[in-house]
C-alpha cells in the first residue's frame, strides 16, 4: 500500500499495542516502524532494474525481518525513552512491521511474506491507493490522537479504525470473487478457451476490476464494473515471446518473466524491443493500447549482456487515466 496508508495502518497498531502506557508516542513509533519495511525501495539506487525489483516487498517484507528486527529496534527504544520495557517495545514493532506485509499481500505486488521461500502472496483485491480504505481509517486515528490518553473513547476510536479498514479488506474479497464469477461467464458466453485468468481492482477503487486472460495464441484484456449494463469486451494483445527467443536463456530475462509471473508480453517499436508486465495493466482504457503501466525496454549489449531500463510516465498521462476511469466505473 501508499506510504499514507502503511503509516496509519502503523500508528494504529502502535497505539493498540502500547497507546494505554505511553500514549501519542507509540502512535509515533508505529508510525515510523509501519514505514521501515519499505525502504527496500533505496535499492534501485545502488543496483540494476531486476534485481531491486526482485528486492522490493522481499525481506523486509517477511516473517523473519519482523522477529529479527524487532528486538533490535524495541532494544535501542527502550534505551531513548523514559519508559523502558524492552519488550514492550519490541512487541510494538513486531506488529506494526508483520502487519505491513500482511496488508501489502492483498495489492498486486503482494509480499515474500515467508522469505527466504520463493514464494509471492498476492490476493490482488484492493489497489495500492484506495481512500476507501485509507480516509475513514486516517479521521478514527486523528480523532484517537486529540483524545486523552486516559480517555476510553481513545480506544474506542483507534479500534474502529481497524475494525472499518479490516471489514473493508473482507469485503474486497468477496467483490473480487464477483467480479472474476462475471469475467469467466464472459468467456463462456463468447466460447473462448483460456488457460488463465488474473483478476485485479482498477486504481483507486473496487468499482470497476481489470481482467488479464491467457489463451493459447494471445492475451485478453478486459475491464468490468458492478455498474455495466453491456456484456464484458476483451482486446487481444500479442505475446510476441518468439522476438526474445535469442534471450530465452539469459539468466536476467529469466529472472524478469519470473517477476511477473509469466504475465508479460513483447511488443516493438522504433526498433526497440520492451517488455511489458501486464500485471499492473495498462495506463489508458483505449483498446488495444500498447501503453502498459511498467514497460521495459530492453538493451541488449555485444557481450551478451541485457539491461532492462523502465520507460518514465509523466503526469499527463495519470491525469487522462483518471479522466477515462471515472467515466468507465459509472458503466458501460
């Protein structure tokens, strides 16, 4: 999820765990720990594309940096703060580090939350930005911080705030489950054979859900809101996977197709060759648009080597996305 949202996800836990004892500061303190695991993302600046990307939501992300780190982090709290419970503290930071990958499993991305095992969870049924989520948890955390530490309503408030944010995370699932039960009619409907399909929320809402679906010549993208009224259209797009047949065996191409689970196709233009994950979809709703979210391109060197360099976005183009989804979500 957005640094927002870990953050309040963070200082609700903090105050859940030790608000009783040490009031606002542990709100503080959940915060700042709700925001440590992702500062894996320091690592572009000092490695190449793939490998940061494999690094994003991996250790930091896991099981095991919670139980490692937290003591440590507990230990040297413990040795600044008046109150000095070490386990306390390290309690404190156990939660709000092992709730940020469990809440970080149900976007796209999804954690290694069992690192070191190659193994991603990702439920896919809420986007990285979602105000349903994050607003009506952020007012309940504001509305416990200017209350008394004494205060039962204090309590009260941080508890609805988690109680409203984790009922909502139930609730994607269930809308998920609708939306990927309409997608599969669809293709039963319109008698399309597949081999897969990957279902996702559109941005910044669980309205409208996108729909990657794997045939055995190309993929179809589809798009669906709990608003349409017309059957669900899907636009196909070309794998194109022959075009890096020379590289099928290099060892970072490999790693990329990995990263994106299979879901990727290659597409050209000016001569270039780009690798799209279609994961994440495409930054329009026009069909058959080649413009994917994370694109690629890849360079090739005369050793032999690859590089995979993203291709930037600028803000214009988040504005037209905007624009076109506000219109899609209301319906077909």
């Amino acid at each position: 999820m957005d640094s927002l949202t870990q953050i309040v996800l963070g200082a609700a836990v903090g105050e859940a765990v030790l608000g009783k004892k040490v009031g606002n500061k542990a709100m503080l303190y959940g915060a700042i720990a709700g925001t440590i695991p992702d500062l894996d993302v320091l690592a572009s600046n000092f490695t190449d594309t793939v490998s940061a990307l494999e690094i994003h939501r991996g250790f930091t992300h896991s099981i095991v940096f919670s139980i490692v780190f937290a003591p440590i982090f507990g230990w040297l709290v413990s040795k600044i703060e008046s109150f000095k419970s070490f386990k306390s503290w390290s309690w404190l930071f156990f939660w709000a580090f092992i709730t940020h990958p469990l809440l970080d499993a149900h976007t796209t991305w999804g954690t290694q939350l069992f690192w070191p095992f190659d193994l991603r969870l990702a439920y896919k049924n809420i986007f990285v930005v979602d105000p349903i989520y994050t607003l009506p948890f952020l007012v309940c955390l504001l509305l416990a911080l200017f209350s008394r530490r004494t205060n039962p309503k204090r309590q009260f408030f941080n508890r609805l705030g988690l109680i409203l944010s984790s009922t909502y995370l139930v609730i994607t699932l269930f809308l998920k489950w609708a939306a990927f039960s309409q997608f599969k009619q669809a293709l039963n409907n319109q008698k399309i054979d597949y081999i897969d399909i990957d279902t996702r929320p559109s941005p910044l809402n669980t309205i409208l859900w996108n729909a990657n679906v794997d045939t055995k010549d190309v993929y179809l993208l589809g798009d669906y809101s709990f608003f349409d009224s017309q059957p669900i259209a899907f636009s196909a797009y070309e794998k194109n996977h022959h075009l890096i047949d020379d590289l099928k065996h290099n060892e970072k191409v490999q790693r990329m197709i990995a990263i994106t689970e299979g879901w990727y196709s290659i597409s050209q233009k000016n001569g270039n060759l780009y690798f799209n994950d279609l994961r994440f979809g495409l930054l329009n709703l026009k069909p058959e648009s080649n413009d994917f979210v994370f694109q690629f391109l890849i360079e090739k060197h005369t050793d032999g080597t690859v590089n995979f360099i993203e291709q930037p976005r600028d803000r214009s183009d988040a504005k037209g996305m905007l624009n076109a989804l506000w219109k899609r979500i209301k319906g077909n």
